[in-house]
C-alpha cells in the first residue's frame, strides 16, 4: 500500500472526520439526557464554559500532539518524549478508546434497530404494552441485541480497513453534511409543535440554585469532554495523519464549535418535544428510545421523523465509532507492525467480545452492578468521570510542563503571541488546577 494512503486527501476532509467523531451519541443521546437529569439550562451554561475555557485548548493541546509526533497515540509520545514513560498515556488511551467503542457499539445497535423498526413500520404506532416494556424486554434478549451491535461493528470495520483516505475520510465527507441536514430539518419541525416554548425554557432558562450541586460540574466536564472526543488520543490519531500545513487552532475551534451546536441543536430536537407530550426530562439513557417514540406515534408526520432521526442516530454514532476504531488500529499497526487488515479484525473482535458484558447487563447479567448503575453504566461512568479526565490531564502536563515552551508553540501552530500566552497558561496551569480540583471532589464525594 502507499505510504499517502495513510494521509487525509484535504484539510477540509480532516476537520470532517474529526466533526464525525465529536458529534456522535454523545450528543444526541447521551446530552439530552444527562442535561435532563441535571436540572438543564443551568447544566448547559456549566457545559458551555467548560467547552470554551478548557475544551477547545485541550483539543488543540491534543491536535498538537498528534501531529508533532506523527504517528499513533503510543508511537507519537514515544518520538516526542523518546526513553521515558509518557507513551503510557497513549496507552491508557488505547484501552480507553477501546472500553468506549464496547459500550458505545451496544447502544449504536440499539439504534440500527429502532431504525429497522421505523423503516418497516413497526414502531409508528405505540405498541400494546407502550414503548418502555418493548424496549426493556428487547435490550434483555441475551441475543438479539446482539446481533445489532454485531452489525454495527462489522459497518465501522467495513469504513476502517479501507483506510484513511480511501475509507474513514471519504465516509465522513458524506456522514457529516447529511448529519447536518436532518438535524436543522428536525428541529425546525419540533419547534413548530404547540408547547415547545417549555422545553425551550427548560433547556435556556437556568435555575441558579442548581450551581451548588457538585455533581453537575464532574457531569459537565465528563461530557465535554467525552463530546469533543478528547483525553483517548482519538483526536491525536486523526490529527497525525495531517501533512504539514495545517492550521490547527482554526480545526480546533471549528470542532468544538460545530460539536456544541450540534449538541444543543439535539436539546433543540428534543426538549420541547417532551414538554409538548408531558413526558419526563430526566429519564435518563432511555430517554431517546422510550420517551421519543412515545412522541413520534402520537405526532403529525411522527413515522417520518421516527425514520429521519434513527437514521441520524445511526449516523452519528457511526462516524465517531470508527475514530473509536481507528484508534486501537492504528496502535497496532504503527506501533506494533500489524497490517491494517489484521489489526481491525483484532481490534473489533476484542471490542465485540468486550461489548458482551455491557449488553447482557440489560438482561441476564443485570445483577452486576455497582452501586445504581449496570455494567454499560459503570464503564460510561469511569471513562467519561476518570479515564478521559486524566488522559486529558496527563496532556496537558505533557506540553505545559514536558516540553519547552518554544516546542509547545511551534506545535500548536498558534501565530498570535498573545494567543499562544493565553493558551499556554490554559493547559499549563487552569487545566490542571480545575481537573484536579473536580476529580478529587468527586471522589471524596463518592467515598462519603
Ligand atoms: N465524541 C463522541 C460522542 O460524542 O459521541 C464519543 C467519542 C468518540 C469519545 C471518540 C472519544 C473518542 F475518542
């Protein structure tokens, strides 16, 4: 194979791929909920600041690296820091992004069936027993579930092993604008229905009394974090496949940018939809498979958009998993010298096998759990609350303390001095006083 086969063909192919991986479940799914949960617009305003005041400089922190190093998330610490133990962090990333991708593909199966569903019809209108029955007794099938997150699998490992320009690049050329597409069609929809000003409320109007609740900032930074793809190295891998002019805090901004509106235009989608209906905000992961089908049988059009926002689950979910992929793979095969072939049927195998356990939580394994949550719960809950938190710290000490300052610069590719200094005290000294800050309250919080 070429050696360019391993490069993106443009830039704007590149911000794409790396748009794919940010706007994903994530978003549509896993924000709508947890904003629900805790308590909404107050929790969007905590969100937000995280996203802005130390996000986006981690996403550029990690761009950095990625293509400074210029290979994997292993083999890029081990050309930058060459005979010390930093490529540790890129392999708690490895393993992290493989325990995402686990979890992630059960719940991306979930979505390929409901699609199934709403293109045979079968969900336009609310079964006997109502959705929440259907749905339960569905994810606790020790089989049928699956067999979709199988499917799912086998979809991301069909874009992978073709590579980056040939597969993941041009699959996210076409993921990402039509994302988009049906997104603002959704929501200009669900806008027009009577009751929308409520969600609306609830989604823009905060309730300050919330801000003493210590769980919403680790909840926050969690998913903003996990939103914009960073702490794994997933976005350091896309970025070490760049050729050499590239402007990367442009690519960083436009990212997380383009992330945050996608996640509130979801909030957009779906709160005032709940609100319209009367159903519950905060119930939790269920929320788009039980509370929104609920909405959909009883909606004008409802068997349409059930169609139009499976399909934009399915999609989301999809160009984030194959950075999820991408990422393992290219551990194995830059580092570790496999070709591309076996080291995505090594990665999906070894993440399938895993995803089993998340998937049979929901059903005959359901007596696994720890605390409140079940297996899937618990792996969401350390990745996003600890695993991608240090990653991302670990990082962040990386360049502000590791290397020198004039590296650090050239490597961000930040022209304004003035700029650079800000950033610079960003991931030297704010990062790092405010991730510890929140990882140690929370897990005194969670021994008390
Ligand atoms: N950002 C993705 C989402 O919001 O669904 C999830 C994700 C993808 C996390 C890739 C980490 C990653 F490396």
């Amino acid at each position: 194979m070429n050696q360019n086969q391993d490069q993106w063909k443009t830039r704007i192919g590149f911000m794409l791929a790396a748009m794919g991986s940010a706007v994903g479940l994530g978003n549509i799914w896993r924000f709508p909920y947890v904003t629900g949960e805790l308590g909404g617009a107050t929790f969007l305003m905590v969100y937000l600041a995280f996203v802005f005041l130390i996000g986006i400089p981690l996403l550029l922190n990690e761009f950095s690296i990625g293509k400074a190093g210029q290979k994997d998330a292993v083999g890029s610490f081990k050309n930058l820091a060459p005979n010390t133990k930093w490529h540790w962090t890129g392999f708690m990333g490895v393993v992290g992004g493989i325990l995402i991708l686990s979890f992630y593909s059960v719940v991306a199966g979930w979505s390929l069936f409901y699609l199934y569903k709403y293109i045979t019809g079968a969900y336009w209108t609310e079964p006997d027993a109502g959705f929440g029955a259907v749905f339960g007794e569905w994810i606790a099938n020790p089989l049928y579930p699956l067999l979709w997150q199988a499917l799912f699998l086998g979809l991301t490992l069909f874009i992978v092993i073709r590579g980056i320009k040939g597969g993941i690049e041009k699959a996210n050329v076409i993921l990402m604008p039509g994302l988009a597409l049906l997104m603002i069609f959704m929501a200009g929809y669900v806008l027009t229905l009577d009751g929308a000003v409520e969600g609306l409320k609830f989604l823009f109007q905060p309730d300050w009394s919330q801000l003493s609740n210590p769980k919403l900032y680790l909840t926050a930074l969690g998913q903003a974090f996990f939103s914009l793809s960073i702490g794994v190295s997933g976005m350091l891998t896309y970025a070490s496949y760049l050729k050499s002019k590239d402007r990367l805090p442009a690519a960083a901004i436009g990212v997380g940018v383009m992330d945050t509106i996608f996640a509130v235009i979801a909030g957009i989608m779906i709160f005032p939809a709940v609100f319209s209906f009367g159903l519950e905000v905060g119930s939790g992961p269920p929320l788009v498979f039980i509370t929104l089908p609920t909405i959909f049988a009883s909606m004008p059009m409802g068997n349409i958009v059930g169609v139009v926002f499976f399909v934009l689950l399915a999609m989301a979910a999809l160009s984030s998993a194959v950075s999820l992929l991408e990422l393992p793979v290219s551990f194995f095969k830059r580092t570790v010298g496999m070709s591309r072939k076996a080291a995505t049927y090594l990665c999906t195998i070894i993440i399938f096998v895993l995803g089993i356990a998340s998937s049979l939580g929901f059903g005959i394994w359901s007596g696994v759990t720890f605390g409140d949550q079940n297996i899937l719960g618990m792996i969401d809950y350390v990745t996003a609350n600890f695993v991608i938190p240090f990653g991302a710290l670990l990082m962040a000490f990386f360049v502000g303390w590791y290397l020198d300052k004039s590296q650090a610069r050239k490597n961000s590719e930040i022209q304004s001095s003035a700029m650079f200094n800000i950033w610079y005290v960003i991931i030297k000294y704010i990062v790092p006083i405010i991730l510890i800050l929140i990882v140690v309250a929370n897990l005194f919080n969670m021994t008390v």
